[in-house]
C-alpha cells in the first residue's frame, strides 16, 4: 500500500474529469482553497507524525460558447502517519491519517466542486482507487464527530490493505465537512488488530484546523 498516495490525489483529479462548469466568461478562474492540518497537541496525544502539506493544483480548459478559459483549483494535502507494530511484520508506519481542503468553484453563482455531492461510501470509493492493494469492503457502523466546530457523520468501512507484500485487515474511516467555503475531507486508514485506534482517529479528527 503506498500509504503517501493519499485519496486526496484521487479528489484533486476529480475535478479534472468532472463536467462542465457552465458557461465561462472573461478570464480565467483561480480559486484556493486553505489547509487543513492537524494540530501539534492532537498529534502529540496521539503519536501520529506529519509526513507532509502539499499543494494539489488542478488546471483545466474549458470551451463554451466558442471560447475557451483556464480553471485553476488548489487544494492541499496533508498526510499523518504512526508507526505500529504489525503481526509477522514487525515496526510498519502502517497507520495513516489524511486532511483534503478543496475550495468551492463557483462559476456564475453556481457551485461546481464535485466532492460536495459526494457521500462516504463515495470517498471511500476514491481511496480504494488510489492506495495499491486497498480493498474497501462494507460498512460496520456510523457515528457523529465534531470537526471544526461542524458535527458530522464518520463512516467506518472494513478492507483489506498490502503492507509491504502481506494482506492484511484494516478499517477505513471517512468523513466530509464544509468549513470557511472549503470542502474538507479526512481519511484513516489502519490494521484491524490496532486496539484503541479509533479513539486516535477521532483526537485528529478533533484537532483538525482550516
């Protein structure tokens, strides 16, 4: 599992494939969104490690109309990981923990952002296609979080995952808020064995700041 190939690059390409955005007029469109990272105290309690908070820069031409125009859209990626010991493995960063901010593209008063429409199962739809040997297989249960001050709806999903050749049971957790005009997504993913690692989810996704 190439465990810094986060869904966030699945989602910034989103935008890259989704339709249309209406008929543009004047110059190009550039929007931005603002990170989404996890505080130091969250990451202190839970002894995950910031990996990296990259840009993701989507560039697309658009035709309408007999006229063409640039849209520019960046989000920002950050990874989170925490090393475990995992069965006939031994020490693997094997735990990992993922914040996408991506703005809302608004095109003559209309929001465009495919990631709003997108439910759970959707996103976790998107990490399976971007994480090698991640196979995401049925919901095993729902609950409410408070992630920036919004209460949302965290979906755990069962799977599997290759961790360095072996396949191994793991649970992925998303969620989705919308925060200061910027979608904002999180993912976890980690072994099934791991014991009290969704109380860690749920401190990252409590100490998420955008």
């Amino acid at each position: 599992m190439h465990r810094r190939t986060a869904v966030a690059v699945a989602l910034a390409a989103l935008l890259a494939t989704s339709g249309c955005l209406g008929v543009l007029t004047g110059g190009g469109v550039e929007v931005s969104a603002s990170q989404a990272t996890v505080s130091e105290d969250a990451l202190q309690e839970t002894g995950y490690q910031e990996v990296s908070v990259d840009e993701s820069v989507v560039t697309r031409e658009f035709s309408a109309a007999g006229q063409s125009r640039n849209v520019t859209v960046t989000n920002w990626v950050a990874m989170y990981e925490r090393s475990i010991d995992v069965p006939f493995l031994g020490e693997q960063r094997a735990a990992v923990f993922g914040a996408f901010a991506s703005p809302e593209v608004s095109v003559l008063g209309q929001s465009f952002n495919p990631i709003e429409d997108y439910d759970n199962r959707d996103l976790a739809g998107l990490a399976q296609q971007q994480y090698d040997g991640l196979s995401v297989g049925e919901s095993v249960g729902t609950r409410e979080a408070t992630v920036l001050n919004e209460t949302t709806e965290v979906t755990k999903f069962e799977g599997t995952a290759d961790i360095d050749g072996q396949t191994v049971d793991v649970y992925i957790h998303v969620t989705k808020v919308k925060h200061d005009g910027d979608h904002v997504v999180a993912v976890a993913i980690y072994p099934q064995a791991l014991d009290g690692e969704e109380d860690r989810v749920d401190e990252l996704l409590a100490g998420l700041e955008h």
